[in-house]
C-alpha cells in the first residue's frame, strides 16, 4: 500500500510540473539519452537536435503492452507518410528478449530501442503507452499517454 502512495504522488507531483529537473516535462528541456537500438546502434538524443531540424516523436512501449500492440501500426504510418520527422519507439518496463521478439513480431520501418534504468528515470509515463514529442530546439513541446492514431499523433506534431 505505501508503495502505491508513493508511485501515486510522484505521478501527481509530475504532472502538475513540480517533478525534479531532470526529468522530462512539457516546456521543459528533453533529458538528453542514449538508448542502444533493437538490431545493433545507438539513438543518441543529442545527435538529433537542430535549431532547425525535425522534431522527435519518443513513443515508450512494452512488449505486454496490449494497447502498444494496437498505438504501433498507426506510428509506423505515421512515420512513412512523414519522413521529415524522427521517430523512435523505446521499451520500457520490458526484458530485452520481449521487447525484441515483440520488435521483430511487429517490425516497424522505424527504429526501436530498449531503455535503460536512467532513461526510465527521465522519462515518467502514467501508463503504457505515452508518447512524448520532443521539439528540434531540444524542448518537450507534448506529452500523451495512451494510445495514439495518426490523426491524433499529426495534430501533436504539427499543431
């Protein structure tokens, strides 16, 4: 029970904006990572980051994730019909055998990647699936938890 308390203030305490600096919120900086990429590499958030550059679409999942399973197929059109924006999938929560299997069930045409406990750290979700959209000036512009459509995902992107 004091577990749960716990997890529900600092849900709480994150969104309404009084989380510590490191971690990520709307308006704030994006908490620069590494996350090392399903099929070898590394996504380095920094690496990314143009003053005019393209945006970043950060979707965390899990391979237990049932509502992931549903959000994956309309971020993956998403991302073939706007290749100008950058759009990673990060497993949270996860092995890294699921989240690999899971990746390799599902293949989308966008890279994937497996969290570390920093990164996890960095970036909070209430649940499964949250998506974040990381502006090119390095700033969290949105932050959507639940499942998202290409509709939804277009207006989070491009106003």
């Amino acid at each position: 029970m004091f577990v749960g308390v716990v997890a529900l203030s600092l849900a709480v305490a994150w969104v309404l904006g009084s989380a510590p600096a490191e971690t990520a919120r709307i308006g704030g900086p994006a908490p620069d990572f590494a996350v090392a990429l399903i099929g070898g590499g590394i996504f380095d958030l920094s690496e990314h980051l143009e003053p005019d550059g393209p945006p970043l679409v950060l979707n965390l999942w899990a391979s237990w994730c049932l509502p992931c399973r549903e959000e994956i197929p309309e971020i993956d059109a998403f991302a073939t019909e706007h290749p100008e924006v950058i759009v990673l999938g990060v497993a949270v929560q996860d092995t890294q055998k699921a989240a690999v299997d899971f990746a390799t069930e599902l293949s989308p045409g966008y890279p994937l990647g497996i969290a570390d406990p920093a990164f996890e750290a960095a970036y909070p979700r209430i649940g499964l699936p949250a998506t974040y959209i990381i502006g090119a000036d390095g700033r969290v512009e949105e932050v959507f938890n639940g499942i998202l459509d290409r509709q939804t995902l277009e207006r989070l992107v491009f106003g």
